[in-house]
C-alpha cells in the first residue's frame, strides 16, 4: 500500500512538472510574439488596417520610407530657405517705401509675404522635425506646432482672396476704387483676416481634439486631429479657393470683352490706343490663368486627400502619398513673390533703388575713391527724383489700366 502511494506521488510529481514546464514554454513564447509584434508595427511603416485600428502611439504615423525621407528633405531644405528670404526681400522693400506703403494693393502683398514668411519656417521646422527625425512631442506641444502651420496656409490662402477682390475692385469699380478700398479699410481686413485665421488654427490646442489613434473620429493624417475640424478648415479652404477662382475668371471675361471689343477696324490714335488696351488684357489674361493653374496645382491634391480622410481611411501609401503634396502647399509659398510681388513694376523698381543704395553705401564703407563716390552720389539723387516722380504720379493700378 506504501509502494502504491510512493508511485502515485511519484507520477503526480511528473505530471505538474511537466505541466509548469509547458505553461512557462507557453509564456516564454507568448513574451517572444509580443516583443516582435511590438518592435515591427513601430519600426515597420507599412501599417495593416487591423494592426492600424489598434494603433495610440504618433509613431503610427510616421510612414515614410529612407528613401521618401531623402527626397522629401531635399525638398523642404531648398523650399524652406528660399522662401524665406524672397518673402523677408518683399517685406523689407515694401516697409522701406513710404509710396506702396499707402496703397492697399502693397498691403495685401505684405500680408501675404508675412503669411508665406509664416509659412517656411513653421511647416519646415515641424515637418521635418516629425517626418524626418520622428520627434515624439506631447499633445500641447505637438497641436502648437500644427496650429502654427496652419495658422500660415490659412493666412497665405486668406491674403490671397485679398489680393484677388482688391484686383476685381480695380476692374470693376475703376472709378469708385478709392472710395471703396481706403488704406483703413484694407488695415481693418488684414487685422480682421489674421484674428479669424489665429483662432480657427488654434482650436485644437484649446480642446477640440481626439486621443491618438486611427479609430473615428481621429484623423489617419494629423495625430491628435477631430475628423470634424478636418472637415471644417478643408470646407473653408475650398470656400476661399472658390472665391478666388470666381474673381479672377469675373476679370478674364471682362478682359476677353474688352479684346473683342477693340479687336475691331479702327483708324488713328484710336486704334493705337485701342491696340494697346487689348495687349494690356491679354497680359492680364495671361497672367491671371497662370494664377488659378498654379493655385490648382499647389491646392488641390492637399484639400482632396483631407476630404477623402473624412469620409474614408486611408492606406499607408496614401498618407505617404499626402505627405509629398504637403510639401506643394510650401513650393507655392516660394512661387507667390514671384507671381504677385516682383511682377509688379513699381516693387521691382524699389527693390532695384533699394539695393543701389546698399552698394552706394557699401562704397562708401569700403573707402572708394572720390569718383566713386560721385557716382554713388549721383546715382542716390537719381533715387530720389525716381521717389519724388512716383510720390507725384501716385496711381492705383486701376488708373494704371485705364491709363494705357
């Protein structure tokens, strides 16, 4: 009977070790799987859907591969920098004149290069430092630097419809141009436009916002981003966007009237003037086609991605995908002082007195000799007759128009 409880002890003994043996294999494997799984969803870009709904880190959203990281740094360390300083230039010769300082046109231009200034140095710094160097910011941190980005493209986009009705009123109310479009009232719609655009950019940080992960209502684009603001703020843009294209195509098809109308046989200074205003709108034409193509280009494939991430989810190549078109919303702030500032005579005039007068003073710095110095001398008088003739002919550009 000893011998019988001996064994039977003996076996129950077996078996648990056994079983402890198989359970802590069973854990040990289990620990292995979850390590693994862990380390490849956040060192691995390519994110499954399932895999993705059970995503809370902003690591989720890091997807670029080395190679989309190289071209897109490439792009943001030349945009950046360029952008930069061609909007600093115009920001600087602008507030250097006191003659594009009174008109409202210049004012809008200024608003757009500080939104464009904005602009290069918040979406840089932030994009790369997300994208490129997977910084791992806090939710306040992170929604500051998103709304800063913001708050530029939705003043760049706001300047814009700016410039766009300044330039309809310059068509269309040619005569009553002064009245209706005073210094203060362009003030006042730059203030207003830069206090709505400050709060709408913010509204994340002050709250309306969601946890970080892919499930609705939280955007596959932006970590801590409501589907719902999303909407919002693409709506507007679409809106603003929308305003400007009715604008600049109300003012191609007065300037296509006016071709036809002079297109006519006409004999003597007539005709000369005639042809001369025709040129004159075809340039305009031209040159305002060029706008809606190149805000097309730029504005599109950014505000079509956010709507699709409203109403649908995103794969992983489509977010890598938006980010290489995020990067067309800096491109076009490095275009806009070249389609709106510096193709203007008078800014390019200024700008061309301004840096005359650095080299005359660099001259004098350096100890030229006496000739030299005349001619800088002359050459600054030359400035400041060209600055009387401008102060004594101040003309809007509708006067411009209507001029030739």
């Amino acid at each position: 009977m000893r011998q019988k409880r001996f064994l039977f002890g003996q076996f129950y003994q077996q078996k648990n070790a056994k079983t402890m043996s198989v359970l802590g294999k069973m854990e040990t494997e289990l620990e292995q799987d979850h390590k693994a799984t862990t380390a490849v969803y956040e060192s691995t870009p390519n994110i499954t859907t399932t895999e993705a709904s059970l995503c809370n880190s902003t690591q989720c959203y890091m997807v670029l591969t080395p190679t989309e990281k190289k071209a897109i740094g490439t792009i943001c360390f030349i945009a950046g920098p360029v952008t930069f300083l061609e909007n600093i230039l115009v920001l600087l010769v602008i507030a250097s004149s006191t003659t594009l300082r009174r008109r409202p046109s210049y004012l809008f231009i200024s608003s757009l290069a500080l939104a464009d200034t904005f602009a290069s140095c918040f979406f840089t710094i932030s994009f790369l430092d997300f994208h490129l160097y997977s910084q791992n910011d806090r939710p306040h941190i992170y929604l500051f630097k998103l709304g800063g980005v913001t708050m530029a493209f939705t003043g760049s986009v706001g300047s814009l419809l700016l410039t766009a009705l300044d330039r309809y009123l310059c068509i269309y109310q040619a005569s009553n141009y002064k009245v209706l479009l005073t210094r203060t009232r362009a003030k006042l719609a730059i203030v207003l436009l830069w206090c709505v655009t400050i709060i709408i950019s913010f509204l994340p940080l002050m709250g309306w916002r969601c946890a970080t992960n892919f499930k609705p209502p939280c955007s596959r684009l932006f970590p801590y981003v409501d589907h719902h603001y999303l909407a919002f703020w693409t709506g507007l843009q679409l809106v603003v966007l929308f305003l400007i294209i009715v604008a600049y195509v109300l003012i191609l098809w007065k300037a296509n009237r006016h071709e036809t109308a002079m297109g006519g046989p006409k004999s003597g200074r007539q005709s000369v003037k005639g042809q001369a205003r025709m040129r004159m709108d075809i340039q305009l034409a031209r040159t305002f086609s060029l706008i809606l193509l190149i805000l097309a280009f730029f504005w599109l494939p950014v505000l079509s991605f956010m709507m699709v991430d409203v109403t649908e989810t995103l794969t992983n190549k489509q977010q890598r995908m938006f980010a290489f078109c995020s990067t067309l919303c800096l491109v076009n702030s490095c275009v806009n002082p070249l389609l709106y500032a510096l193709r203007c005579k008078e800014l390019r005039g200024e700008l061309f007195a301004m840096l005359a007068c650095c080299k005359a003073c660099r001259g004098n710095t350096l100890g030229n000799t006496q000739s030299q110095r005349k001619e800088n001398g002359s050459g600054i008088n030359k400035k400041s007759k060209d600055h009387a003739v401008t102060d004594s002919n101040a003309e809007t550009i509708s006067e411009i128009v209507d001029r030739q």
